[in-house]
C-alpha cells in the first residue's frame, strides 16, 4: 500500500513537470507563429526586403532568454538572498545588455544588412526594447508567483509537521509542573547535603526542561538562547564522565551572537549526535564544538571520535537525527543553508553554514 501511494506521487510529479514543459513550448510557438503570420513574413521576403522570419525567430530566442534567466535563475537567486537592490541592477542591466546585442544583429546582419528601407539602428533598439520590457515583467511575475506557491507550500508542510510533533508531545508529556516541582526538591535536598555539583546538574536540567516546553514554540529564538541551551545539554551530559575517563568536550564561540535569531533547537542535534557516537569511557574521546557569527552568516562545527562501542545520552534512538535535520533545514531555511558531514581520520565532522535573519 506504501509502494502504491509513492508511485502515485512520483507519477503525479512526473506528469506536472511534463506539463509545465509542454505548456512553455506551446506558447512560445503559437508566439512564433502568431508573430510571423502578424507581419506578413512571406510577402516581405519576395518583395526582397530581406528574411524576417529569421529575424523574428532570433528575436523570440532573445526573449526566451530574457524571461527563463529573469523567472528561473535571477529572480530566484536574489529573492533567495534578499537581495532586492542587487535584483534590480541585475535585471536592468541584462535587459540593456540583451537588447542592445538583439538590435545590432538586427541592424547588421538580419534585417538591415538585405533590406532596402533605411530605418535607424535607434528604431530597431526602440522596437526590440518595447518587446522584451513585456516579456520582462512576465518573467518577473511568474517567478514571483513560483515563489508564493513554493513558500505557501513549505508553509503548510511546516505547519502540518509542527501539529504532529505538538500531537505527539501532548499525548505523552507528564504535567511540567510536577516535574519541576520534583526538580526543585531534588535541587533543595542535593544543597541540603552539600552535594553542590548534583544541585547545579539538576538546575542545568530543570532549565533545559524550561527552554523545550515553554520557549521554543516561537519560529525563532535568539541564538544567544540556544547557545545557552547547548551548553546546559553538555553540562549535564557531563554530569555523567566519571573523573577516571579519558573525555574532553571543547565549545568555543566567536563572532556577535547577540544580535541574530534562529529556529529553535536546531543545532542541538549535532551536538547530541557527537556525544551518542563519539564517547567511549574506555578510549580517549575527544568532541570539538565551534560556533561563529560573521555577517549574519552562521558557522557551526562539531567534530567527535569514532568509536566502535556507542555510549550515548539515550539507550535508544531519539528518531531526531541529523537525517530529519537535514528535512527541517530544507522547510526552514530552503537554499540558505549548507550542510556538510564527512569522516576523516578517526574523526566525523558536521558542518553547518546557515544565512541568519
């Protein structure tokens, strides 16, 4: 049943990408035809006013060019970037540039160089000019109507994973009161019994509890807030290396990290990930964790031992990996982010670059 339902999705897919070519062809030959038939090609030819139909099938080339550059490749890469002013310079200046070089090959070589009237190099840019200013602002417009439906999309897909997580948390969460409350006397017996290392632990936990329940439903937070979360999840993880282990486990951030903002608990998995594969209490382990700030990029490195034995924070796999990682950077931050994991030398390195808001 699965099998069925993919290869429906694969089919539907295929056969929407299938129709969105056939239907791009299809206009521009009845552009083409309607073009050639408008100025009356064949009669202009015998009466040797030289081959317009070539003229016109370069021009539709040049206005081909004009709007698949504009809708699937300039448009695209700036709103990307949210770059709207180098979007505008870009777009003008391909617009002069293209009509300019239409023009010449017009003037020159198509239609001025056989034809017998004497019409100016200007008349021809004007003419060109007229023409792909239109095919312009269509391109403009498909590309933002692509982008709407694409963001809508992710939107929904978004919304609809954020129910089902909510769904899920709701179905097996425990009253948070309780357990802090439970959190708070444990802490207050740990003081109590001059065990002040327990009662910092314990107080790390109780605010990783407070960030998961009660700050992450927000679509960003500031990192400033997550770096404090990871380092609260370290800090207990620690809690756990007895003082014979050979463990060492480095964080250190560089950069402005007051200024940005960022999607809730995502960069907790890396971390997590590093700890579950790369400690073992027998053997040297060694976790490298840097993060930098420039420019309102993100730079995110964790780098762990490879072990053949796992001692990991769970005894059995969270099901929030770097693979449903690498699904929520795609809905969150779609082509503005890069995402690297390599093995090298005895060490598995994660590398995250991400363009902050």
């Amino acid at each position: 049943m699965e099998f069925k339902k993919l290869f429906l999705i694969f089919r539907l897919g295929v056969m929407k990408k299938y129709l969105e070519v056939s239907i791009h062809i299809f206009i521009w030959g009845a552009a083409y035809f309607l073009i050639l038939n408008y100025i009356n090609t064949i009669a202009d030819f015998r009466n040797g006013k030289g081959p317009f139909w070539l003229a016109v099938l370069f021009g539709v080339l040049m206005n081909q060019l004009i709007f698949y550059s504009t809708a699937f490749f300039i448009v695209p890469s700036f709103l990307r970037l949210k770059k709207i002013p180098h979007l505008i310079i870009t777009l003008i200046s391909a617009f002069v540039l293209i009509n300019l070089f239409e023009s010449f090959i017009d003037y020159y070589w198509l239609v001025g160089f056989f034809s017998t009237e004497s019409e100016s190099y200007l008349s021809y840019l004007r003419y060109n000019a007229m023409n792909s200013f239109f095919i312009l602002l269509l391109g403009l417009s498909y590309a933002l109507i692509k982008s709407w439906f694409k963001s809508e999309k992710l939107k929904h897909i978004l919304y609809e994973e954020k129910l089902t997580t909510e769904m899920a948390f709701l179905k097996a969460q425990i009253n948070p009161h309780f357990l802090f409350n439970v959190l708070n006397s444990f802490y207050a017996k740990a003081l109590k019994n001059n065990v002040p290392e327990l009662a910092d632990g314990i107080a790390k936990l109780a605010e990783l509890m407070r960030y998961m329940v009660y700050e992450t439903n927000e679509d960003k937070v500031a990192l400033e807030k997550e770096i404090h979360h990871l380092k609260n999840f370290i800090k207990v993880y620690q809690l756990r290396i007895a003082e014979e282990d050979d463990v060492s486990i480095n964080f250190v951030i560089k950069g402005t990290v007051n200024a940005v903002k960022i999607s809730p608990m995502l960069l907790i998995p890396f971390v997590e990930n590093a700890i579950k594969h790369g400690i073992d209490p027998k053997t040297k382990s060694i976790i490298d964790i840097s993060l930098k700030v420039e420019q309102k990029k993100l730079y995110f490195k964790v780098t762990n031992t490879i072990h053949q034995s796992f001692y990991g924070v769970v005894d059995e796999p969270s099901g929030f990996g770097l693979d449903n990682l690498k699904k929520r950077l795609s809905i969150l931050y779609p082509n503005t982010h890069t995402l690297e994991t390599k093995e090298e030398n005895g060490y598995f390195i994660s590398f995250l670059i991400l363009q902050l808001d």
